[in-house]
C-alpha cells in the first residue's frame, strides 16, 4: 500500500515520545489542554500540514489542531471509547418529503472517513458519518453515501472518469434526484469536463464538490461547499455537469461552474476555481438563496434518459510554447503513436514559426513539423492566456498553419485535452475523430466569450 | 524573406483589380468614398484581419478600415504625393528641459514604421514617424527612436532577450532618463523577465509597451499606451523592469507591471496583462495622473551602474501534469540532453506519483524518473493554477519529490522558465546553477502572496 505510506505523515518524534508514555494510540478517546482551552474527542491521524500539531475530532464532527509546546497536556479521557453501539443509536433515517442525493466519495479530505487505527481511508462511508460530520446536509435532502475511490485528484486517470461516468449512470437509475461528487480540487475541472461528455443529457444535477482546506484547519470550506450542493440540489430545476466551491473569500456563497468551462485559479484560496469566459450558472448561500447568472441551463427531468459515452484514447499530449521552443518534442511524440496533440499556444493561438533572421531559422522546422503531423493526428490550438479564445483567422501565420489541418479549440487547453482523448476514443480514423472534436457535443465548444467574466 | 510572405496578406482579388484599374499602388494618395464618409491618406498594406477592407492612414496619424462594398470607390488623390520633403518641414526637435526617452522597437504594431512600397518594416524609424503618429508624446519627453527587431513576438527567441539587455546599457550609457520597449504582447512578459534579470540595478525605468488591437481598428490601445509610459516616466522616480499596458477595458488608465510577475491573461481584452500575486505598481492616466498601489519600488538614480548579465543556457524544458500524463516525455529530455525542466504541477504543486490501486501502478515510474532526474538537472516545480504559489511542504507526496532534490518555484512557470536558463546560463555545474536558481536576485522568489492581486 504504497498510497498510505505516501499520503499519511506521522506526528514529530516529541508528540510521538509523549503518547507512547501516556499509553494513547491514535483513534482513543483523549484530552487535550492547552493555556484556557480544553479539546475532547478522537485522536487523529496526522496526514497534512505540520507535524507538531495535534489532531482531535471533536464531538460537533470538526477537527481541532492543537499546537504542541511545552504547555500542551494530552491525556486519555476517562472511560470513554467511541463504540458502534454509540453510533447506532444515531441510525440514519431518510425523510420522504425530501430529493435524495447520492454523495460519491473519491477521496480527499472531504466527507471521507478516516480509519483512526490504520490511517487508511474506511470503506464503511455511511450516512451516519456523514450526518455526524455535517449534520446540516441531513435537513435538506436525503443522503446516500457511496465509497467509490480513495484518492488524491492528482492520481486521477482517464480510467477513473469512465468508472464515475457509470457510477453516475447507476444512481440515476435507481431514482437519485441529484448526485454530489466529493474530489480533490486539482483536477477536479478535468473530471468535469470528461463527465460533460461522457454523461450526456443527464436528467438531474452532478455537481463536484471539493475543499481547498484541511479538515483540520479552522477555514475547512468542505462543510459550507456541501450544503451549498445539497441545497442547489433541493431547490433548483438545474440538471447538468457543475462544480460547486466558494465564491468568495468569506463564508458567504459559492459558485455553480459549468464543468466545461472552469478552471482551478489560484493553489489556495478557498474560492479558487472560476469560471472561463463564461458566467457561473448561480450563486447558492448555505440558507439555500439562489441567484441565477445565467438561465441557459439544461432543466431537470427525470424522465429524460442520459446517455453514457465513456470512450477515451489516452494516446494524447499538451505541450506549451514558450521562447526557445524546440520542434523535436513533436517528433518525439510522433515516434510514441501518439493520435493527438493540444498546443497551448501563445496569444490568439500563436507558435514560433516564422523565420526573422539568423536566429529564428530553426523555427521552419517547427512549422513543416506542425504541417507533417497534422495531416495523421489531431494538432489543435488553445491558448496559455487562460481567458479569451484562440482565433487562427487574424494572422498570416496562424492561417497557414490552419490551412495544413491544425485546428483552434475554443475552450480552454484542459477541457481540449479532454474532448481530443474522448473524440479518439471513438475511432481509428483521425479525420472521423477530428470532426468530432469540432462538433459542439454538450457546449465545450464556445463561439463568444463573455468578457465579465474576467475580472 | 519569408517573414513578409508569412506575415503580410494581401488585399481581396476584387479590390486588387479595382486598384490596378485606377492605377493605384500601395503607398500612394487616395481618396475612399463610403455612404456619406469620405477617407484620404495613404493607401496601407494589408497586414491583418479581413481581406475585404481598405486600410487608409489618414492625415492625424490614425489608419481607417473601409470595409470594401459595391458602394466603396477609391480613386486617387489629385495631386498629392506624400513627399520627403514634406516631412523635413516637421523636423523633430528636443526640448532640453524634457527627459529624455529612448524608444526600441522590436516589431509588432506599435510605433513601426511600415514601408508602403513593399510592406516591408522600414529601417528608418525616425522620430519624425513617430510623432507624426502620436503627437502627444512629444509633449511629455524627447524621443530617440532605435528599431532593434522587426518581429512578432511569439518569435522571439532568448538570443533576443540577450540583445536588448546590450541596447538597454547602450541607452544607459547614452544618459537616456528611461526606456521603452515596443513589443508584441504574446511574450511580452517572457521578455520582461528575462530582462528584469539580465539587467540588473537599472538605474532608470524599462518599460515594455504593446498593443492587443491592431492599429487598423478603432479601438487601438498603441497610442495611449505609450503616451501612459512616456507620462509614467516623465513624472516618476521609478527605475526597474515593467510592463504598462491597459489596466481596464476602458481608455481610463494603464497598469505598471512588475516585470517579473505578471502575465497576459486574455486573448484580446486590451487590460490583458495581469499582475499575478502582488499589486501593480501604480495606476497611470493619459494625463500623467499616478496612482501608486505599491512603494517597495527602486527609485531611478542615473549615477547607479546597470549590471548586465546576459547569460542564457537553451537547454531547458517546461511540462504541464495532466490525467494520463506519461513519465516517458523526462526520459526523451533526459536524452536530449535537457539540464533543467520546469514542471508546471496541479494546485500546490503535484503530480501524479501515488499508487493507489491498479490503474495507477505506473505513477511509481514517473516518481522514480523525476527522483533520478533531480540528481543531475534541476526540477523545477512551479503550478498551473497560474495565481498563488507552490507549497511542498502541506503534503508528503511532494515532501518525497523536495527530498529527493525538486526545487519549488515561487514563481509563474514563464518567470521560472526564464529564471532557469539564465541559472544555468552561469555554470556547467548542476549543483552550482541550482544555488543560483533558488537566490532571490532581482525579486522572482516571492515569498508572500498579495491576496488581493487574484480578482
């Protein structure tokens, strides 16, 4: 199990000195004092962050990190041990008057439960943890809690989207008015987008819910990110692929994204993904508020039946020009079978290719290059300026570059590398599967970019 | 010459027979007729967008668009040829109580000079031209116009860079009071990193300049501009590296950048250029209005000595982690004899190296490549969430790649790419070069994040 002995890291040798004297084991009952403060609740694993913190769970389902100096007391708490006798009594019931969503757990910090002996990640993911963690989401909708991965999103593969795509398809099937899908946050617009296409049609809402801070941190937005979802879910007709996160820096609501166009931003604010050139679909608040920035939304219709389209080739690329781009990656490529490249070019959708003077001679190589691939793969366009679209209309160059068969995607170079593995995914012959990268299938495919959404 | 047969379209076939049926070349005096508009002035080469218009540079320095109808006519004008002597009679004369500004065009739109006969870029750039375009600019300083390259700047290469860091000490050494860069704007900040660190201490400001609109359009942002650069450093006592551009889609005010952390962030929005993780340095308006949002600034002391430190090693990489990336691209580096790579990683700086189950057995490849690989180049790890910056201390995974002699990167990935062959540049020793790449020399490590610069 090389994922535990990579994701867990242990307390420092001092806390680690101080529980071994004190007879307590990770997952007891303790007490911890510190200056006036007093924690009790269930010792944790340390799994993030400093390694001279401790962390308890306490009985409210949050967790506290308490720092250890010299003054820090840690004690076992007497005669208590947490018994599934206890977390009986609290049996989930459903309440039929309400939607009923499936939460599909894929990892992360994010309602996911924590083995207090092993470290290990629980494969009992029941609604009872969940309700004791959040106990909001249980007055909104009813809650039915699926372990379907236990991994960071960095480790997602195309492999694990096919599998959430058919997951999806079994919930709707058993009657699930909505689904949430808890992930980890750096990848979490490449899911997104690969369920946009492989889900198609879906008759109610799937939104991607994740958290950008640890549990154990005082500014978790797991808790706020989830009822938002849940309350998006109960009181709106919205059916599609979304992401649901912070929209601000404050507790004060999130952002409904469109799978296809959103971006993770920024690497730790709680409000990091945005929108790309599009508005968000809403604004959700925790008391179930909702405002609508955009009313081109799929309704939901439960009578509808969505289609699963879960082919992908993973015999793609993306590479990124810069100055002193070097064509022979391209070839490199070419060598390993690869069907299909996403550059992100510079600007509208721009590559070194024109020779200036002695020193830009090289850059003929990279156009012939481009030129030669593009007539046996998928060489398409995006742009490393993240908003606006690349236009291969405006510049001589870029039109000739065009005129050899490398086409513009007019999304952002995420969801490109998506849609250009799902098209390949299809079939043998590249001009069939290009045509299909060019077809709109469930909007990726932006004509206008809306400029207030870069701000 | 295969840069104007590359860069230069020419007009439609219609308009071309209809300028040869009235003996009209490129160049000469015309008069276009339109509804009720009457245009006259020069006749331009075609350069960009549609084929279909006319392009007439008319008295005031601006160029007009006729978009070519049934009801277009174009005859030409009688008896008016533009003549040199003309132009002598508005001999440009310094003001000594003006500072003095010297002007280095490196192609693009802004402030080139293009040569009607062929559409070539003419090697006269005079500040006769210069003003004639932009009459204002006189008012502000005196010009001294140099014409370095004449190049779209996604050609640009970092021989280039190199380059201009000798035309700037040249200037310094010449008592030019500031500098500006003309410059396309799709590696505009590539440049003004490169520069930031290859001329060090700059005893004046360096202010790289551009335009997102061509200057056949009405909404052409090379004038203002330059004007806002030409004010920024009449009336300021800033020295240092930046970028003035639009701060708005408004003609309202430009931004100053810092050179090395800022980025063009849209396709065509004119206030494409951001400042990523720390404010702009000031607000400037048309009419020399400055608005400082930061102090930290070096103020300009022309009896400082600029350093020039133009080394550059080619020899780098950058690569973007993405679901299904494949390790085998760091063993074809490896190979090509690569001594650096920056990895543009997901959120804090991750990658795929977990095994977590048996459709992830071959991220242990891509760990034991980048572990190998850190040992003889240098691995540089930098985000592609673009605003805030990589932390490998919060996870183990990445605290296993740091021990294993991944460096961090506070920085964008284009600052680090620039920071990295300009280290290597210094040394054949890896160890040496990697010391280099992880010295604060001219502000690239940023070790704070200014929240408020991610809206």
């Amino acid at each position: 199990m090389l994922f535990i002995k990579l994701i867990f890291m242990d307390y420092s040798d001092q806390i680690k000195a101080e529980l071994k004297k004190k007879h307590i084991k990770v997952g007891d009952h303790v007490v911890v004092k510190k200056d006036v403060h007093t924690f009790e609740g269930i010792l944790m694993p340390k799994s993030q962050g400093r390694t001279d913190s401790l962390i308890v769970k306490l009985a409210n389902g949050y967790n506290a990190g308490v720092d250890w100096t010299k003054d820090t007391k840690v004690n076992p708490a007497s005669g208590k041990k947490e018994t599934k006798k206890k977390a009986a009594l609290h049996k989930y019931k459903p309440d039929p008057s309400k939607k009923t969503v499936a939460i599909l757990s894929t990892g992360g910090t994010v309602a996911s439960k924590i083995d207090y002996k092993t470290g290990a990640v629980s494969a009992t993911f029941t609604a009872e943890d969940l309700v004791r963690a959040i106990p909001e989401l249980a007055n909104i909708v009813n809650i039915k809690p699926r372990l379907v991965f236990q991994m960071m999103s960095e480790d997602m593969e195309p492999y694990h989207w096919i599998t959430l795509a058919k997951k999806i398809e079994d919930e709707i099937a058993s009657g699930a008015d909505g689904i949430i899908i808890t992930h980890g946050t750096d990848t979490m617009h490449y899911t997104a987008a690969a369920l946009s296409l492989m889900v198609q049609h879906p008759p109610i809402p799937v939104l991607l819910v994740g958290s950008q801070r640890s549990t154990d941190r005082g500014s978790n937005d797991a808790a706020m990110n989830l009822i938002c979802a849940a309350q998006f879910i109960a009181k709106s007709d919205f059916a599609g692929v979304a992401i649901c996160m912070h929209g601000s820096t404050e507790d004060s609501f999130c952002h409904i994204h469109d799978g296809l166009h959103a971006r993770k931003m920024h690497t730790t604010r709680r409000d990091t993904f945005r929108s790309i050139d599009v508005l968000p679909y809403a604004k959700v608040e925790q008391d179930g508020t909702i405002n609508w920035l955009r009313t081109d939304y799929k309704r939901s219709d439960k009578k509808r039946k969505a289609h699963i389209v879960d082919r992908f080739d993973n015999k793609i690329a993306l590479i990124k020009m810069h100055p002193g781009f070097n064509h022979k990656i391209l070839e490199f490529y070419e060598g390993q079978g690869i069907r299909g490249i996403i550059i992100e070019g510079t600007g509208l959708g721009h590559a070194p290719i024109n020779v200036t003077d002695d020193y830009t001679k090289h850059h003929e190589l990279l156009l012939s290059t481009i030129q030669r691939l593009s007539r046996t793969m998928i060489i398409a366009m995006t742009s490393q300026c993240v908003y606006g679209k690349v236009n291969m209309n405006v510049y001589a160059p870029q039109r000739i570059m065009r005129e050899s068969g490398v086409v513009e995607a007019r999304m952002t170079p995420e969801t490109a590398l998506v849609k250009l593995g799902w098209s390949l995914g299809h079939t043998k012959n590249i001009e069939d599967a290009k045509k299909l990268f060019l077809t709109n299938v469930a909007g990726e495919i932006l004509d206008r970019v809306e400029i207030p959404a870069y701000e």
